[in-house]
C-alpha cells in the first residue's frame, strides 16, 4: 500500500522573512525532487513483494510500499504601506523525496521485465503526489501573495491571516490525494493491479 508521510504544513509554511521581492509565478520556483531507495531481496515477483512487507517504509504500524515527503519552507517579503502591511511577494522551498524499494541483487530476466513494470507503476503513481504538492504550493502562493491588511503598520496582522489560505490550501491537497488512493488501491484499481502482476507474473 502506498501512502505519504507530510511534515506539518503549518510549522513549515509560515516561517517567514524580511528580504528582497520574489515574484510569485510558478515559472519563478521549481521544487527539487529527491529519490532514495531501500533494499529488498528475492528472484521472484512473490519474493520481492514479500520482501517490501519487511523491509518497506513504516508509517504508524503499517509498513508500504512507497513514500513521498515534502519539506516546504518560505521566504516572505512583507511592506508596511502607510498604516496597513502587504504582502509583497513570496518564493517556496520545496524538496520532494521519494522513497521506492529496489532489488539489492541482479534478478533474472523474467523477474527483471515483472520488476520494471511495477516499479515504473509505483513510481509513476508516488509522481501524481508529488504534483500535488506542487500544486498545493503554488495555490498557497496565489492565495497570499498580493494580501493587504489595514491597521498593521507592524506587518503582525497579516502573518496570522495568511495561515487561513496556507490550512485551505492543505486540506484540499489532503482531499485530493485521499481521493486519488482510494481509486488506486482499490480492488482493480491501478496499484493493485500493479502488485498482482508483480506477484502472479503477469
């Protein structure tokens, strides 16, 4: 089962600093994208899957089969303007990290074909995450940056506002994604398709 362990959104959204104005256009940021691998054992589809219920990623009590984390941080440009604060403009940090299992030994070419058709589905699938991400930041960006807030000359005022729009912003990416599994592991969907063919060899 594929799922996703997330940094909190909030702690790291907010952090903010006084600095020099970012333009807040998709084309002004790109997240980098990590990939780390662990080690799992087998010359079969069925050993190899056995092998990522061992050995693969543990979130709570349930290991899985793949994770995607984030680590998203801000530089905010905030400007008092009279009595009132803006603000100006923002750029994100973002690293995506995906972690997929991977043989640690050369597998026979019947498994290697049953292999890299499931990892190149698995990986395919944590990629549809890691958009959303994306698109999580950069519906954040279009929802705070350009945010005036009167009486805060002091630019306080306004550092609370825009976690409203940050919280929106991630709860509509939390119910994308819950809705995006749901499909994919579901009897027939893609994932369990994926771990049939992986383990019946075909």
């Amino acid at each position: 089962m594929t799922r996703r362990v997330h940094r909190s959104l909030l702690g790291a959204a907010v952090a903010t600093t006084l600095a020099a104005s970012f333009s807040a256009h998709a084309a002004d940021w790109q997240a980098t994208e990590v990939v780390k691998t662990y080690a799992i054992s087998g010359t079969t589809g069925p050993e190899l899957y056995a092998s990522i219920g061992d050995k693969g990623p543990t979130i709570g009590p349930t290991r899985t089969i793949a994770v995607t984390n984030y680590d998203l941080k801000w530089r905010r440009n905030y400007v008092p303007e009279g009595t009132s604060c803006r603000l100006v403009s923002a750029k994100p940090f973002l690293t995506i990290t995906y972690t997929l299992p991977k043989p640690s030994s050369q597998l026979p070419a019947s498994t290697e074909r049953l292999w890299k058709s499931f990892i190149d589905g698995i990986r395919a699938h944590e990629k549809v995450h890691g958009d959303y991400i994306r698109q999580m930041t950069q519906a954040i960006l279009d929802t705070t940056v350009g945010m005036v807030v009167e009486n805060d000359p002091g630019c306080r005022e306004i550092k609370e506002r825009v976690k409203k729009p940050i919280l929106d912003a991630g709860l509509a990416y939390k119910a994308k994604n819950s809705a995006f599994e749901r499909v994919e592991m579901a009897k027939g969907g893609n994932v369990h398709q994926l771990i049939l063919a992986l383990v019946n060899g075909g």
